[in-house]
C-alpha cells in the first residue's frame, strides 16, 4: 500500500513515506502521539477513506 498526501491548497497527490508523513503529521499536531495518528490514517485510508490533519490530506493507492 502506498501512501499519497495533498495539501489543502494544491491539486495534485504525492507518494509519501510514512517517516515523511510522520513529519508532517508533527508539523501539524505538535507532539500530539504522530505514531497514533499515522496508525489510525493507515487503517483508515486502508479502507478507501482520506484523512484531512490539518492542512493536509492522506490517502492510499487502494482507495
């Protein structure tokens, strides 16, 4: 499964590493558990769904 992100205000979806989303997940929450968030945007995005934290947006390629 690969994962895609898109900030609010572009168009276009990027393959994204989870320690590159881990970074942005940081960049967004804070220190707000980051390995939770991934976890449950992971298993939500498994399922077909996109994630919004923040600004940014999480999907997989099985969605």
């Amino acid at each position: 499964m690969q994962l895609y992100t898109q900030y609010i205000y572009e168009k276009i979806w990027t393959k994204t590493s989870e320690k590159d989303a881990l970074r942005m997940i940081t960049e967004e929450l804070g220190d707000y558990d980051p390995k939770g968030t991934l976890k449950y945007i992971l298993e939500e995005t498994a399922k077909g769904k996109t994630i919004t934290v923040g600004e940014c947006r999480f999907k997989s390629d099985e969605s």
